[in-house]
C-alpha cells in the first residue's frame, strides 16, 4: 500500500501556501523607507543666498524670478532643520507655518515653496503621517520650473507613499511615471512596481519588471538578494509556469544552497513529471542533510521505490520513524512493509505489517501478513493472521483469502480446517471451481495422510 504522499504529485498547492507568507513578509520590506535622504538647507541655496533687506518691512514684490532662497527663508529652514532634528516637530511646523503665511502672501517663489512644501512632507514622514506627506508631495509636482531630477525624486516619493498606504494600483502609476522621465533606470523602482501587482494578485505583469530589476543589477555588478528571487518563483508558481519556475529554483540553489529550495525543487521536478531529475534532486538534498520534514523523506523514498531500489527506500523510512520525523501510522508502516517486501525481507517487513494491520479498520492487511507469514514459512503465525483477517472482516476477496488459508492449513497437516476453508471459498461463484478443486485435493491428501499416520501407528505397534 502506498503512502497517501505519493497518490498524487500535486503538492504545489501546499507549497505555494507555505511561501505566501514569506513572500509578503519580503514585499512589505521592499517598500523601504520612503523619507527623503536628510534634508539640509545648503542644498536648496545652491545659487547663493540672495542679499535683501528685511522682507517683513517693504510691500509683498512680484513674484521674484529668481530661483534661489532668500536670507530670510534660509535662516527659518535652518531653524526647522533644527528643531526636526531634537524631535520637536511641533516647532518645527510652526515655523513652517510662518513661512505658508508669507506664501499665501506671493512672497514665496518656487524654489521657497518647493523647499517648504518638502520639509512639511519630512515631518509628516518622521510622525508616520504619510498621507500628509503624499499631500505635499503632489503639490509640489504644481509648481513650475521644477528642475528634472526634483521632479523625478518627487515621483519617486508619490510612489512609495502610494505604496506604504496599500494603495498599489497608485503606488504602480506614479513609478511608471517616474520610469519614463528617470534618466537613469532604478532597480528598486522596478522592485516595488513587482511587488504592488503581487499584492494584486497580478502575478502576470508582475514578472516583466521583476525581470528588468534583475537586468539592472546585473548590469551594475550588483549582488540580487534571495529575496528577489523567492518572489520570481513565487510569481511562476502562482502562474503555473514549472518550467520557468524550475530554472530560477535551480538557480538559487546554486546561489543560496537553502534547505527548502532544494525540497521545492525536487517537487517542481515531479510536477513536470521529471522523475529521473526528481529522484537525483532528492537523493542529493538527502545527502546534505536537507530533507528535515516528513514529506520531503516520504517523497524520496517513493523515488527510491519507483526506481527499483525498495532496500534503499524502507532504510528511509525506517530511519525517518526511528528519528521521529516520519510518523508510525497505517499508512506509512504499510509502505515499509512493501519496501521490505519487494526487497525480500519478508521477516523484516512482518512486524511494521503487523501493526499496520492493527490500526487498519478492515482485514485487509492482516490477510497480506498472513502470506507472508506463509512465505517465511512460519505458518502458525499465518493462521492466526488469517483468523483476525476474518475477524476484523471487509475483505474485498474474501473467497481468494479463504483459499490461501486453506494452503496454511494444508501444511499444518490441518485438513479437516483446510477443506472448510476451501468449501468457503466455493461458496463466491468467482472461485466456484477452484474451491471445489482444492476440496477433492485436500479430501485426497487428508485420505493419504491418515493412511500414513494409521501404518505408523501400526509399525510402533509391532515393534514395542
């Protein structure tokens, strides 16, 4: 009897189960960090300071030209800065206060505003506020003359916001925007757009840009870390592709040498129906010590099995119950009998048999220990099988059991309950004359064997 493991090669589903988690865990990290490197005032004056008289004295001029951030405006972000940097946002907010007044007064340009605009983004971010700070950013993406590379980190921070606020189709959007004006592709862009259609459930247009974050790095010398890949392969698993599947995991274990990799691999390898693969990829797992769970030792003693090496296969098992990993159950103690089995050990199958039949709820396999009992020659034992085997009942050929025990009978010298046993078995039409056969033989042995028994008898007579 096989083990309920090998009835079906479909065990991808309980592994695609088992890496979900995994793989949210890794694109809940990808979403990073989404504040901006630490803002200091000298870079929003990089054209110098503008030298003016006190602003707060003279009527609010036209909006000025230049794009460079007055005396006045530099020395309240140096105070944010400060007051951001000892945690006291609430400070800090108030000076950017002042500063939105003199805005809504046109005293602000664009270089002021986008500062400011900035800043109270990086305070929304430092208080997890980030629905305020994507507020800010989208105002500043309002402002003309944005220089291209602010435009692009803008975009940049849109995305991630949209990202950590769950909202993904969004969070897609503003990188894909990004992309098209970044002069320079972004591996991690391409990153967090892969996994936004994974959390989507968009596996399909998830890989194309996973794949390019792969190129990028790859071009760069960069390393890709194994998290990248476990999403590769989560995605061809969800989309059913094994082959493309298979190949990444081939890949990482190369790369990784992880444990469970190479029991998903040698499960890949049987989805695709490449057992041979299979059975090496088992073998070699096993012999690193990879194979920990009891699924994963079971599936490599069936290769063993289908591959004609049953001795290796019940040495498998045998260690995995010895070791408390494979479970002493019906199921699996049958199976060790059957590798025993065919790998003639019948005496060594006969005890996991035994119990197996104790747990089974029929007769079934108290009926298959009878005969091996039978074939180790230990024919008292075979009977008493045969007895529980009726016992227990729901024989699905009772009448083809019935003529076995008439053979253990018959080499008991036990005709009188072999003939029984025979006439049991004619009663099925199935073995209607083959029962009947075994009765004239055995009524004929039974004849023969009392004669011999009455001339001994008769001998030690005459010889007292």
């Amino acid at each position: 009897m096989m083990p309920k493991a090998m009835q079906s090669r479909s065990v991808l589903p309980l592994v695609r189960k088992t890496l979900a988690g995994a793989i949210c865990t890794a694109a809940a990290i990808t979403a990073l960090s989404v504040a901006p490197a630490a803002l200091n005032v000298a870079g929003f004056a990089g054209v110098g300071l503008v030298q003016a008289a006190d602003e707060g004295r003279r009527p609010p001029p036209e909006t000025r030209q230049s794009e460079t951030l007055s005396r006045q405006v530099y020395e309240r972000i140096n105070e944010v800065m400060e007051l951001r940097d000892m945690e006291n946002y609430a400070g800090a907010r108030a000076i950017l206060d002042e500063l939105r007044q003199m805005d809504e007064r046109g005293r602000l340009n664009n270089r002021e505003k986008y500062t400011m605009w900035l800043f109270y983004a990086s305070l929304d971010q430092a208080e997890e506020n980030y629905r305020g700070a994507l507020d800010y950013y989208r105002r500043i993406l309002t402002l003309d003359t944005l220089a291209p590379d602010v435009i692009e980190q803008t975009w940049y921070y849109v995305g991630s916001l949209h990202y950590v606020l769950e909202e993904f189709r969004e969070a897609i959007e503003a990188f894909n925007t990004y992309n098209q004006i970044a002069v320079t592709p972004n591996d991690d862009v391409y990153l967090r757009i892969a996994t936004a259609y994974y959390q989507l459930e968009d596996y399909r247009s998830a890989v194309d840009p996973l794949l390019k974050n792969m190129e990028i790095r790859r071009a760069k010398a960069a390393e890709i870390p194994q998290s990248t890949f476990s999403l590769l392969r989560a995605l061809y698993l969800n989309l059913e592709d094994y082959p493309n599947a298979y190949q990444v995991l081939r890949e990482m274990v190369v790369l990784f040498n992880d444990p469970a990799d190479w029991g998903l691999l040698a499960a890949i390898a049987g989805q695709m129906e490449k057992f041979a693969e299979q059975a090496q990829t088992y073998y070699v797992a096993n012999a690193g010590g990879y194979l920990d769970s009891e699924a994963e030792l079971v599936n490599l003693a069936s290769q063993l099995y289908n591959n004609d090496n049953p001795y290796g296969c019940a040495k498998i098992i045998n260690k995995g119950m010895e070791e408390g990993v494979i479970e002493q159950d019906e199921n699996n103690l049958s199976f060790l009998a059957t590798c025993y089995q065919l790998a003639r050990e019948d005496a060594k199958a006969a005890p996991y048999l035994e119990r197996a039949a104790e747990m089974s709820e029929d007769g079934e396999l108290y009926a298959r220990l009878a005969r091996v009992y039978m074939t180790i020659g230990d024919f008292e034992k075979s009977i008493e099988a045969f007895r529980k085997a009726f016992e227990k009942g729901g024989l699905d050929r009772a009448d083809q059991v019935y003529l076995t025990q008439a053979r253990a009978y018959m080499e008991l010298n036990r005709y009188d309950e072999a003939i029984q046993a025979a006439r049991n078995a004619a009663r099925d039409s199935r073995s209607a004359d083959s029962g009947q056969t075994w009765v004239t033989v055995l009524t004929r042995e039974k004849e023969r064997y009392d004669t011999l028994q009455r001339q001994r008898r008769e001998l030690a007579e005459f010889f007292r």
